[in-house]
C-alpha cells in the first residue's frame, strides 16, 4: 500500500510538472493560448500582489487559492512558443526563437518563484507573501525587458 | 501520521475544488478572464476530442496532460460571472443572471464531465475517453445553446 500510494503520488507530481504538449491548430491559437495563460496568471497574482502591497486587504484564504491557480498557469504558455507561432497579434520578440536557452530560463526561474509564493500563501504568512510576491514580480520584468516588445 | 495525511489530503482537494474568489477590478477584466479560461480548456479538450474522433493520432500521454489542464481550467470560468458583468464584449445572455440555479448546475455537471474525462484519459483507454468527451461535448452544448447567444 505504501508503494502504491507513493506511485500515485510520483504519478500526480509528474503529470502536474510537465506541460501539456501543445499542438495547435493555427498559429493564431497559440498567440491566444499564450496570452490567455498569461492573462489568468496575472490576474490571480495581481491579486495576492494587492493583498501584499496592503492596496485591498489580506484575505488568507483568497491569496491562497489564487497563489494555486497563478501557480498552475505558469506552466501553461511555454508549450503555445513553437516554431512559426512569431507573427501576427503578438509582443513576443524574435529573441524568444533565437535565444531558447536564455528564455527557457527566464521561463523555469517564473515557475520556480512562482510555486514558492504558492507555498508562502499555503502558511497564510504575509510576510512570506510579500518576499514571494517580490521575487515573482522580479522574474516576470527580467522575461519581459528581455523578450517582450 | 495517517491522520496527518489524511488532512493534508483532503485540504488539498478543498484548495482544488474552490474557485479562486475572484475580484476583478473592472469588469472588463472578468469577462477577459471567463473568456480566457474557457479557450484554454477548449484547445485541451479539442485536443483530446481529436484524438477520441481519430482526427489525430491517439497519445495517451499527451491526451492524459490535455484533459489533466481541461479539468483543471472548468474550475475557473465561473467566479467571473459577477453582478456587473453582463455587458461588453460578451456572448453571455442575461439569463446567466436571471436563471443562476440553472446556469449554476450547468457548469457543475459540465465540471462532473470534464472529471470523468480527466480520469478516463489517466487509464490510457481509448474507449472510456471517447465515451468521456461525448459527454462533455453534450454538456458544453446543453449549457451554450440556454446561455450563450
């Protein structure tokens, strides 16, 4: 029983790690996907930042869940950055193609503050929040100054 | 120590279950953010109603990852539906808000759907999904055809 539960559990990390292999139909709904992953994911961490920053007032409950969900979502926009998915509607720079390795990076270091302002908001310490929340907010500008336009 | 356990695990499900109490700081934004998810889960359900339809060939992986975010994503669309949020760039019809029992049940059974879907895809059974995603489908069209114009 032990092994299995550990199984099941290895099994769920795993599946909640990895992005969706996304294919998409069109490149157009890649930028969209993209954009809408991001959208959700701002939405959610913008309102615990709030909370932090004292603009609305701390509601443990409501910073934790929207922590889980900005958590979720930052997983989500790197699969919708293929190949040919570079024009149209879009502020993604063309170093995003011509400098994977950097962006990659960029992309880890987000997920990675990201899932520990997840954790701080599960402890309902503000003061955790706020030192998560600043180092989130941090790692989007670097992405953004360097590959979005 | 199974006791422990046993709450971590059921305060996780309550943490995935609850919608993030949405409040968005205009409205704008809460029908960007509807909008948003439901195209997310959309292309993650399209996808695995691909493979189901033999459109595309059947990954059991990547179908597992895309009805995983499926899943997850109907959870959301819901806390934006606000007092207030009925007018703009919206196909949503005013009986979202005169009729919110109804719409209320719709989203869940649709939320039922996408679970049983989510845990069709985790057996790798090709049979048990398609039967998931007709069901799913079904739910979709119940809820557009009384609620979006």
């Amino acid at each position: 029983m032990k092994k299995l539960a550990f199984l099941l559990i290895a099994s769920a990390a795993a599946t909640l790690s990895a992005p969706a292999m996304a294919q998409f139909a069109k490149p157009e709904d890649a930028i969209k996907y993209r954009q809408s992953t991001m959208f959700v994911m701002q939405q959610n961490f913008a309102r615990v930042a709030g909370m932090s920053a004292g603009r609305v007032p701390f509601d443990a409950k409501i910073a934790a869940e929207s922590a889980e969900v900005a958590a979720y979502m930052a997983k989500l926009p790197w699969a919708a950055f293929g190949e040919g998915t570079d024009k149209g509607t879009t502020k993604a720079k063309a170093e995003i193609w011509s400098d994977k390795a950097k962006f990659n990076d960029y992309a880890e270091k987000m997920q990675g503050e990201m899932n520990k302002l997840n954790a701080a908001a599960k402890t309902g310490n503000l003061d955790s929040i706020k030192a998560a929340v600043g180092a989130v907010g941090g790692s989007c500008k670097t992405c953004h100054d360097a590959f979005r336009s």
